[in-house]
C-alpha cells in the first residue's frame, strides 16, 4: 500500500473510506487547546511518520503543518485524496446528521432557517472542525493543499476502484457506514433557499462542475 494522507471532507462518505482502507492507519483530531488526541479525546497519540494511512479528519492541512504536527517534506512524500459532494445535497446531509447529534451542534430549527445560517457565514477552517458551522465551509476549503485524487460521492463505487488502484491494495467492499436518511435534495429546497446554496457553495460547483 502506498503512503497516503486522506483529506476527510464532511460528509462526503468519509466513515465508509475510512472504514474500508485496510493497514495501518492512523486518525487525529484536536482537543480545544489544539492539541492532537484521538475521536474520544481521551488520549494524546503520537504522530508516527510511517504509517501507512493518516487522516487529520476534518482538520484544515495547512494548518496541521503550520502548528508543526507534520511537515511540508512529509506532506509532499504522501499520496493525497478526498472525496467532494453536491453541495445541495451534501448540506442537506449535514442538516440531517445535526438533528441526530446534538452534542455537535444544538439549535438546527427548521430546514430553510438552517440554510440561511450557513449561507450567512461559517466560521473559517482550523484545525477544529467537528462541530457547529464550520463543518459546513465549502468544499474547496480544505482543499487548499490540491490533492493527488479527487473521488466524487455521486460516483463512489467507481471512484473507489480507482483510489484502490492508485494506493496499489486489492479491491475491498465498501461498507454504508453513518448514513443519513433524507429526501431527494430537490424535494428539501425552495426556488429561494437553492439559489442561497448555488451561491454560498459557488466555488464549490465552479471547481467540481456541480449544477442544481
């Protein structure tokens, strides 16, 4: 398996490429002092360089090499991949993901008054990005650092037997892992609140070729 480094995109299928990726892997998020530890904060790992497969979860790249936690040599060495989704039905995801994980954010309220939330303003990226707003910058924010292979959720199935291919491991199942359930994202929108995403998200349909 060749070296990789996955940028973990919210709700994009991230759980399921995570789950699936086979080998040593290693997965780091920031406690409030920004330090790493681990997705139940209860333990500080160490960073080891050689591991197979690292992910900084939804933490912006940049930022993990400006505190020092990695290196700009080391990034180079690593074959880079994210996953992007309609950015329609990607906040549509999110909204439903909220409604049933209150700990990372209370207060989501009705559907269109969530869409005008977002599309007001999010808080920039960091390396803190599991909770609240900030989950919900457009993609091409953490995109900052242009990775190796970027897959599509539309077409996960294909794109998967390509990443597999390009990280040189054998074809493995992908599981359905933290799914949301929720109407076609055409049925959740109204003329007014898809113009507000078109808008908000424009960099994202510009980069990925995303329409309504």
């Amino acid at each position: 398996m060749r070296q990789c480094l996955f940028i973990w995109i919210p709700r994009t299928a991230g759980t399921s490429i995570w789950t699936a990726l086979p080998g040593s892997k290693q997965e780091f998020r920031f406690d409030s002092a920004g330090t790493p530890c681990n997705h139940k904060r209860d333990y500080k790992p160490q960073f080891d360089p050689d591991v197979a497969c690292t992910t900084f979860c939804h933490s912006h790249i940049r930022q993990v090499v400006r505190r020092g936690v990695i290196s700009a040599e080391w990034l180079s060495e690593q074959l880079t991949f994210a996953f992007v989704r309609n950015p329609w039905d990607r906040l549509l995801s999110l909204y439903t993901y909220f409604q049933g994980h209150s700990s990372l954010h209370e207060g989501v309220g009705e559907f269109s008054a969530f869409v005008r939330n977002v599309c007001s303003g999010v808080d920039l990226l960091g390396v803190q990005n599991y909770r609240g707003w900030s989950m919900a910058n457009p993609q091409v924010r953490w995109l900052a650092i242009v990775p190796n292979f970027i897959g599509r959720y539309e077409r996960l199935d294909t794109d998967w037997v390509q990443l597999c291919e390009l990280l040189e491991i054998p074809l493995l199942q992908l599981p359905q892992a933290n799914k949301t359930d929720h109407l076609p994202y055409r049925e959740a929108y109204n003329a007014t609140t898809a113009a507000m995403v078109g808008e908000f998200y424009k960099d994202d349909c510009k980069a990925f070729g995303y329409e309504w």
